[in-house]
C-alpha cells in the first residue's frame, strides 16, 4: 500500500474549523483533504477552504452526484473558487440515477471535454462500475468496504483496465474512522443512514454481509486507530474520513490517531 493517506470530511466544515485543520493534516503527512457533496452543502467550497490553510495537499471531492451536478455547473463551480485544476481530484458518481452504469459510462466523454484539466474519480462498489472506472477513469472511489472486499473490487478495477490496455488507475477509499468513548456509536449511526440510502448502497451491504455498525474504524483507544486503518492495503489512497463534532479538537484527535506517520499516532 502508498504511503498516501488523505482526510475527509462532511462539506460545509465552518471556515474557522477547516483552514486550521488542513494545515494540521499537512504537518500530519496526509498527502490530500477531501469534502462530500450534498444538496446542503458544496464540496468545492469546502476544498475552497482548504486551499488557505495549505499550499500542495491534493483536493478531493468524493463526490458529485451527476444527477444534480450537471458537468458545464461544475466547471463553472471551479472557475469561481479559483481553484487549481492540477491539484483537483473530482469524484463523480451516477447518484439517484435509474440506470447508473449506464449514466456514469455516458457521462465519461461529456466530463473530459466540460471539466477539463482535473482528475475524475468513479464511485464504484459494485464489479462492473469497477471495470468502468479501470477501463476509462483516472481513478476509482470505493465506499463502506471492508479490507478484503476492498481487495476483491481492486482486483476488478484492474480487471478492466487490464481489458481496455491502460495502466490501472488509482485506487481512493473512504474508510469512516471514529474515536473515543463513542466511537462504536458514532460508527453505527453513520453507517445506519447509508444501509438504506437507495438500492445501491442496499445490495452493496448485502454483498458484504457484515453486521450493523461494523464496516469502519471504531477504536475507543487512539492508539488502536492506525492499525485498523493500515488493513485496508488494498488502497492506494485510504481517505480517513472522520468521524468527529465539526470542532477543530475533535476533528484533531481523529487525524492524529488515523495518521499516515507513525511517529504522530497516539
């Protein structure tokens, strides 16, 4: 597995809580800070954030759903963050659509020519978005995966990459971390909301089989977070995503357990 390791967290983080903690994640050695999309809040606008507290972390979006993020609204989004494409890594996912291969293996040639100069990520979870994702994206983003189903879907990402005669892309993993005494609790609501999002999310958790509350990090020990997080070698990119208050305290506590370096682990 990389070294890399990115942060990630809900978009919308109050300005005054996410310019110092992307400056902490860089003293850190985390390599990239990432926000979710939601109709409450914009991604970008959190890695807009982001960018005044640190000058080379990559900035991750994961990720725009294309079925209320039309391409032409992204760009335009960019354009007036002023952000720098080169340091972009877009997710994008189909969403609510009803046919969502379908909508994400259309959707590739309209993305490179409406946004370009930025890396697209594909969510995917299931096999074939996967080989989509290996065969024509710059990358895949996996969400709510143990370890080993994590390396079964890699697999698939280059599987498909393999088929069209590309390199395989990297492969980028939200991996929901909690710390402290509600650790276990934080995990089980998280994880509660997605299992009956939408019939994705529900035939993916009935792939993985696991019970409630148990795909994640929850260590009610600090120093217990780092070797949890370090299972997921199948990642090129474990994006630590954190379960936390949206204080800077809070959110502190959980990258410095999950950190890449070991020397910063507590």
């Amino acid at each position: 597995m990389s070294d890399a390791r990115g942060f990630g967290v809900a978009a919308g983080l109050d300005p005054e809580v996410a310019v110092p903690l992307a400056t902490r994640c860089a003293e850190l050695g985390y390599t990239s800070m990432w926000a979710n999309d939601h109709p409450a809040a914009s991604g970008l606008e959190t890695l807009a954030e982001f960018v005044k507290g640190t000058d080379d972390l990559e900035l991750g979006v994961g990720v725009l759903a294309l079925d209320r993020n039309e391409p032409a609204d992204i760009n335009a989004k960019i354009d007036e963050l002023g952000l720098a494409r080169d340091r972009l890594l877009i997710g994008v996912g189909a969403g609510f659509s009803e046919k969502p291969l379908t909508r994400m293996r259309e959707a590739h040639d309209e993305l490179r020519e409406a946004v370009p100069g930025v890396r697209l990520i594909l969510a995917a979870m299931g096999p074939r978005m996967c080989a989509l994702a290996g065969s024509r994206y710059d990358g895949a983003f996996f969400n709510w995966m143990t370890p080993d189903f994590a390396a079964k879907a890699h697999r698939k990402v280059a599987e498909g990459a393999s088929e069209a005669e590309r390199e395989t892309p990297r492969v980028y993993g939200y991996v929901r971390t909690s710390v402290g005494a509600d650790a276990e609790t934080r995990l089980a609501k998280e994880e509660g909301f997605y299992r009956d999002l939408h019939d994705g999310y529900r035939n993916h958790f009935e792939r993985l089989g696991e019970p409630p509350g148990s795909v994640g990090v929850a260590a009610e020990q600090p120093g217990d977070a780092g070797p949890a997080i370090d299972a997921y070698a199948a990642l090129d990119t474990v994006v630590v995503r954190g379960l936390a208050s949206a204080s800077l305290e809070a959110m502190d506590r959980v990258a410095t357990a999950a950190a890449p370096r070991q020397a910063t682990r507590v």
